[in-house]
C-alpha cells in the first residue's frame, strides 16, 4: 500500500527540515527511468501533505547551522530572483515555459474575483500548464495553486507532480509565499498558512550525504 505522510510544520525552514529528516527514513529509493538525472537514483515519498501554519516567519530559507559547512539550498537573492519567473510571463530564448507564463493572468483575475464577487467561493484555483506538457522533456513540476480566504487569511493549497526536496522545495514555496503576500495585500485581507502535496517530493542520490549531515541520520 502507498505510505502517505503528513507534516505539521511552524514554518517554510521547519517543514524543509521535517522532510528530510523523515525521507531519509519513509522514502522508497528507486532508479529513475524517465526524467531528471536519468539512470541516478531517488529516495522519494509515495505521497506527501505538509501543512504550514506560519509560512510568511522570515527567514524564508533553509535553517543551515554554520558548524556544519554545509552551503544554503537558497539564498534569500534567489527568491527574490525567483519572483518574476513565477508571477510574470517574461520567458528566456532557451526557456520551454515559466510558470509566470500560466500564473501571471490568473493572479490578477483571483484578486478580481475576491474583491468584486467576495470570499465565499470555491473557483479561485490557477493552473499551470496545459495538455501539450506532456510532450516536453521536462514538464512543469508545479501543477496548480488553490487559493482559500477564510477566518480572514488567504491560504493557499499547493500540488507539485514532482519536487526537489532540496534545492527546489525551499525555493518554490519561498516564492509562493511572496506572491501570497502580495496577493493578500491586492486583496485587503492577512496573510494565510500554505497547505502543499505531492507525490513526487524526492531527494537525489548526489545530495544524500548531505542530507545525512544535516540531520544525524542514515538513509536507507
């Protein structure tokens, strides 16, 4: 049967922090045979909710203690970096798609819904991408962002396919939560708590050693 986990989470760095430290126990490790790092392996959670109750506590990035000479997943110049490739639609020559590609009209047209029409609706959900990915190489990972307004807070609910737990966990959800900022400010309401899934959070073989030094632990 598929293992599905939950993690309660303070913050953005607490639930990296949980992840890892629970992949390198509950994770499947299997070869990959299609995708990134074709032939390399991944430890990899059958399905994963990370609830996050305070997601906007600043800093935004991985708690790293400086004793451990392990370097940052991300920087906080990266997120800001970042933000344009998720909320606009500016792609690079070299680029298939940027999720600001697919998110950039559906951001305004949430904030118009919520302040014309009110909160009590269940249709402010943005999509990315659209049924010509599945011809890429290298398709969206985040596949959608459902946005809530409820106990005066806008809560997002976030579905990634696949997901670097690494690098790619704490950069993604770092942005997310900036362009929640924003969005609840567009809106006149607080900031809420981020809700994420995913059935393919997952950590690479080459970075395993470094998982284990950040958290005392083994994988299997």
């Amino acid at each position: 049967m598929l293992n599905l986990i939950f993690v309660e989470a303070r913050d953005i760095p607490d639930a990296w922090f949980q992840c890892i430290y629970k992949i390198l126990d509950e994770g499947h490790k299997y070869v990959i045979e299609r995708g990134s790092f074709q032939g390399q392996e991944r430890l990899e959670f059958d399905y994963i909710t990370i609830h996050i109750k305070y997601p906007g506590v600043r800093p935004l990035t991985p708690d790293i203690p400086q004793s451990l000479g392990i370097p940052n997943p991300v920087s906080e110049e990266y997120l800001e970096s970042y933000l344009p490739y998720l909320m606009t639609s500016s792609k690079k020559p070299n680029e298939d798609y940027t999720y600001g590609e697919y998110l950039e009209s559906q951001i305004v047209e949430v904030i118009k819904m919520y302040k014309k029409d009110g909160y009590g609706t269940n249709q402010a959900y943005m999509t990315v991408g659209d049924p010509k990915t599945i011809y890429l190489k290298d398709p969206p990972c985040l596949r959608g962002i459902d946005t809530r307004i409820r106990y005066g807070k806008l809560h997002f609910v976030v579905y990634f396919r696949s997901w670097d737990l690494w690098n790619g966990f704490p950069a993604n959800l770092g942005a997310i939560q900036m362009m929640k900022e924003y969005m609840a400010s567009e809106i006149g309401v607080e900031d809420g708590e981020i809700i994420a899934s995913s059935k393919g959070l997952h950590l690479y073989d080459y970075i395993w050693e470094l998982a284990k030094l950040r958290t005392l632990k083994t994988p299997h």
